[in-house]
C-alpha cells in the first residue's frame, strides 16, 4: 500500500486505516477521474451562459433580477460548509471520535438544505420579476447552470443522508469510509463550482 500513497498522496485514509487502505485508493482515485466529467458539463454550461448574457430578448436581465446579498448569503452558507466537510474528514482520517464525526457531518448536511433553501428562495424572487427560463436565452442558460449545481447540492446532501443511516447501522465499515472520501470530493468540487457562479455569473453580471 506504501507504493500507492506514494503514487498518489492526499487520496487515501493514512496509516490509521490499514485495513481499508488499499480499498480507499483506487476507489477515491477513480472518483476523482469521474469528477473529470462533472467538470467539462459545468464548463460547457459556463461558457453557454457568457454567450447568451446579452440574448434577454427585452426581458430582465442580470442587474433587474440579481440580489447580491442573497448569492452572497449562499456563498457563506457553502463555504462554511466545505469547512464542516473538512472537518468531518479529518475526524475520520485520525480516527477521533463517533460522536464528532457524526456532528461535523449534520452541521454539513444542514448547511447543505440551507443552500438549496435560500436558491430556491432566489429563484422565486426572480420569477417574480418576470426572470422564468422560458423568457430569453439568458434566462435559460442561467438555471440551466445554477439548477443544476443546486440539483447535485441536493444529491449531495441525500448521499450525505444515506451514509450518516449507514454509519448508524454498520459503523465506520470500508463502505461508510470510501462513502464519505468520495463525498468530500464531490461536496468540495460544487463548493469550487458556485465560486465560479458567484464570480463570473453574479458579480460578472452586476459590473
């Protein structure tokens, strides 16, 4: 197993965790290569998104249906949660106890329905003004790339769910392990993601 965290360091559980060592670096590694795709979908949606800021067709745009301080509010939200994420996984990794485990995971889960909360929030508030997908190019590509984001959000936090009932039933097994590794990465990768929504979309397009 040496050979492998050498071959690749960061993706596996350390020397606390012999017995699944082995499990937890080719499952995790493959993983990340599978994030690979999740990646070039959001790229395309980015770029989709820039070509039709200017097609609002006469509708609202970015500056009419954009309220910074809720997108700010999400952004706090996800960031503080991919702490709580963090956290969790060095629970696990240096084996401290079940009980912090457990909490750091629920203070994620919760911080994760808070996010798709405040943007289903957002959403009303922008349909309200006339902002609904159907109205222009702009408005379609917008909630293609944010609903998707909040969709795997809401995957995220339902596989977060799922393990926290497995790590109940059959404790910190190999599965409930590589669980919530491969989790970690697919919870910090959408936590990079709505960076580069609140940059490039909000900020962007109040400038």
């Amino acid at each position: 197993m040496t050979s492998l965290k050498n071959r690749h360091p960061g993706i596996n559980l350390g020397d606390m965790h012999e017995e699944s060592g082995d499990d937890c670096e080719i499952l995790v590694f493959g993983f990340w290569v599978f994030m690979m795709s999740d990646l070039i979908i959001f790229a395309l949606l980015f770029a989709t998104y820039i070509v039709m800021l200017g097609g609002v067709a006469g509708g609202p745009g970015p500056h009419e249906l954009f309220e910074i301080k809720i997108a700010f509010g999400e952004t706090l939200v996800l960031l503080t949660s991919s702490f709580t994420m963090g956290m969790a996984a060095l629970a696990l990794k240096y084996r401290q106890s079940m009980y912090r485990l457990v909490v750091w995971l629920v203070i994620s889960l919760l911080l994760g329905v808070a996010f798709i909360g405040l943007e289903w929030y957002d959403f009303q508030a922008m349909a309200d003004k006339g902002g609904v997908p159907s109205r222009s190019g702009f408005l379609s590509a917008f909630y293609a790339l944010l609903s998707l984001h909040g969709l795997h959000v809401a995957g995220a936090s339902l596989w977060l769910l799922v393990l926290l009932g497995q790590l109940v039933v059959h404790g910190l097994d190999t599965g409930v392990k590589t669980g919530l590794l491969r989790l970690g990465i697919l919870w910090h990768f959408l936590d990079i993601v709505w960076v580069g929504i609140f940059s490039v979309v909000y900020l962007g397009g109040l400038v």
